[in-house]
C-alpha cells in the first residue's frame, strides 16, 4: 500500500472492489422500488405494502448494526461478510420467487439483514486500509456506492423488467449479490480482516448490551470515545433525516405547484446525481486541507441554503444540483471521524452506531415529512424542515468534535 496521502494503484483496485461489493445493497434495495408497478398489476399488492417492501430492507440496519458491531468484532470481518452476503444472496432468490406479500417481506428483511453487516464491515475494512491522510476520500467513496447501486438499478433493472418480467429483475439483484459474494471469497488478499477476539461458536451473550459497555471499557479511549462516536452518528442522523426528508417530498411539492410529474423528478434527480458524483471529492477536499469540520460546516450550511432558497424561488433547479454537491462533502468527513474516535480494536461498534444512524435518518426523514404535512396542510412545511434540519447537524457535530479533543492522542 503507498504511503499516507497517495494512491497507487493497488489501493485504488482495493478500493475499487470494496465499493463493488457496497454497490449490492443499495442495487437490492431500489430493486422493488423500479418494479413497484408490476408488483401492483401482478400481485395485487397495494402501493403502502410496496412501500413496506422498500422500508423493510432498511428495518434491520436500524435494529441490528449496533450488536452487528459486536458480532463483527467477535468472529471477525472476514467471515462476517461471507455469511452477510450468503444473507443476501439468500434473501434475493426468495425475493425474486415470493407468492405474496408476506413472504416477500421476510425476504427483504433478511436480505437487509445481510446488507447492514456487509455496510459495517466494508466500512470497517476502509477505515483500516486507509487510516491516515485517505481516509476521508475512502469513506466518502465507499459510502457513496449506496446510491451508486440504485442508479445502476435505476438504468438495469427496468429494461430487465419489461423483457422478462419483475421476477427475472430481481433474480438480477440476486445474481448481483452472488457475484460480490464470490469476489469476497476468491479475493482474499482484499476482503481479508481480523479474525475476531472470540472462539467461534461463543457469540456474546447481549451484543446490544456489550456494545456501549466495550466502547466505554476501551483502553485510553473510555467515555469520549463513546460520546465521539455516538454523537456523530447523531449528526449524521439528523442529516439523513434531512435530505431523505428533501429528496422524499420535494416532487410532490413541485408538482402541487404546477409542474409537471416528469419534470419535478428531473430537477430532484439531479440532486441525487450530483451528491453521488462528489461523495468521493467531499473526502479528498478534507483530507487535502486537513480541515474536516471546515468542508462539512460548508457542506451543511450550503445544502441547508440550496434548500431553503428552492423553497423561496419555486424550485430553481441549478440549487437542486448545489444541494446535492453541498451535501457531498459530508459522509466522508462524519466516517472518517467516527471510525478515529475509536480505537481499531472497538471501531467495528463504533462504525454499528454509524450504521444506526443512517438508517434510523433514512426511515425516520419521510415519515417525519409526512407528519409536518398533515399538521400544516402544506407541502412546502416538509420542505422547510429539511433546510433547518440539514444545518442543525452541525450541533451533534460541534459536540463530537470537543469530546476528540478530550481524548489523549494515540
């Protein structure tokens, strides 16, 4: 591996194959998302439980990544992700051959099982291989091939679809997960890890219960370390709430203010575009100036005003694409200083808490939406609480930041 700072181009082909590997969730994940209406014709299935579909693989990132941590750190990446992906092999093919809705459910629930701890340790082996002046850049990549995976779901799946039908698109997603579960397999010099501070067959009693207790119990890192970690999983969910709040409602106040359905998802989609485009630049900006709060307060505070100024002008669409670049700049810098609140030997818990965040953010910012609608009656009221709440992630953020500080140097 070249030294700190540069890439050469084994780190770039290990870094190449981890956001391969990511791109698997997020593929899965939009998969009912781009046959939804097929399902509707076919099955019978109405648009809430096609909803339900879509939310249920993202259910177990928000209840299992944190003992996901635990187990992780027990028995060690490498195995982890092998069985996490089997998870979501398995979890696709049931999918793909589901009579009903039921079934169909806890398909997708234990394919986002397999999804939430292949996110963790995928995160985990970044953060390891590129501790030093990479790691934002790292980070942000990595966490970038999530949306990375549904746009290519977005341009694959629906051609599929219409050729062969909704069964044979998500056997493709299936299909996808079987490739990244061989290239875990057969590439053992880049998907390696540790191997775990456990026998195998001893799995810890509460992994829920030993998470915060080990962050706690670290050597040298002790309660800042956990404040650290938890308080940027904090930011990092109040921001997802934010956007995913943004992304969610913003068509359809575009479109009760007279545009049209094609159009108002034109002008969100390049929002989404540009914030996968930049994820990766946002970590190299930081790593390149070494001032990771300084790019995530722009990023913040810009994607806050692109917004809020959407909001204002009736949706000028160049401030969709500035709040996607703005808000580019953030996950790299929130992974980067999470997984350096902990020491290497806890960051699998630490990178859990992460994890929890997202998902929780993903989950709670649409329905939080939809709440702040029916109170108002009015569209735009969604649309304002995702602006406030894009910048008031920089409060968790401000706090994590003087815990590291507290924290003796490594």
């Amino acid at each position: 591996m070249s030294a700190a700072g540069r890439w050469d181009r084994a780190a770039l082909g290990t870094l190449a194959a981890l956001v391969a590997v990511r791109m698997v969730a997020g593929f899965q994940f939009h998969s009912v998302a781009v046959v939804a209406p097929l399902l509707v014709a076919e099955l019978g299935l109405s648009y809430t439980e096609v909803g339900s579909l879509i939310g249920a693989y993202v259910l177990p990132a928000v209840l299992l990544s944190i003992p996901g941590g635990v187990v992780i750190q027990r028995f060690g990446e490498r195995r982890v992700l092998l069985a996490s992906l089997a998870l979501t092999v398995v979890g696709g093919v049931l999918t793909a051959i589901a009579p009903g809705f039921v079934s169909m459910f806890a398909a997708r629930v234990v394919a986002g099982a397999g999804a939430a701890l292949v996110q963790i340790v995928l995160l985990k082996m970044a953060t390891d291989r590129f501790m030093g002046g990479r790691l934002s850049t790292a980070t942000g990549t990595v966490l970038g091939a999530w949306p990375l995976g549904i746009a290519f779901a977005l341009a694959l799946l629906g051609g599929v679809a219409q050729q062969g039908g909704w069964r044979a698109a998500l056997a493709v997603a299936a299909a996808y997960a079987v490739l990244a579960l061989l290239a875990a397999w057969r590439l053992p010099r880049i998907f390696a890890g540790t191997d775990g501070d456990g026998a195998a067959g001893s799995a810890p009693a509460s992994a829920s219960a030993l998470a915060a207790k080990q962050l706690v119990a670290d050597t040298g890192k002790g309660l800042a370390g956990l404040g650290a970690a938890v308080a940027i999983s904090v930011s990092w969910m109040v921001l997802n709430i934010g956007y995913t709040a943004f992304i969610a409602f913003a068509p359809t106040w575009l479109t009760s203010a007279g545009w049209s359905l094609e159009a108002a998802g034109f002008a969100v989609s390049l929002s989404g575009w540009a914030l996968v485009a930049t994820q990766p630049w946002g970590g190299w900006l930081a790593d390149r100036l070494g001032r990771p709060s300084l790019v995530l307060a722009i990023g913040c505070l810009l994607s806050g005003a692109a917004i809020g100024l959407a909001l204002l002008t009736g949706g000028a669409v160049p401030l969709f694409l500035l709040a996607g670049v703005a808000m580019g700049c953030t996950p790299g810098v929130m992974g980067a200083q999470l997984a350096m609140s902990a020491a290497p030997a806890r960051r699998a818990v630490a990178l859990g808490f992460f994890a929890t965040g997202s998902g929780a953010g993903s989950m709670l910012g649409p329905s939080l939406a939809g709440v702040v609608v029916d109170l108002t009656g009015a569209q735009q009221a969604a649309i304002a609480m995702a602006a406030v709440l894009v910048v008031a992630a920089l409060l968790p953020w401000w706090w994590a930041r003087r815990l590291q500080r507290r924290q003796p140097t490594r």
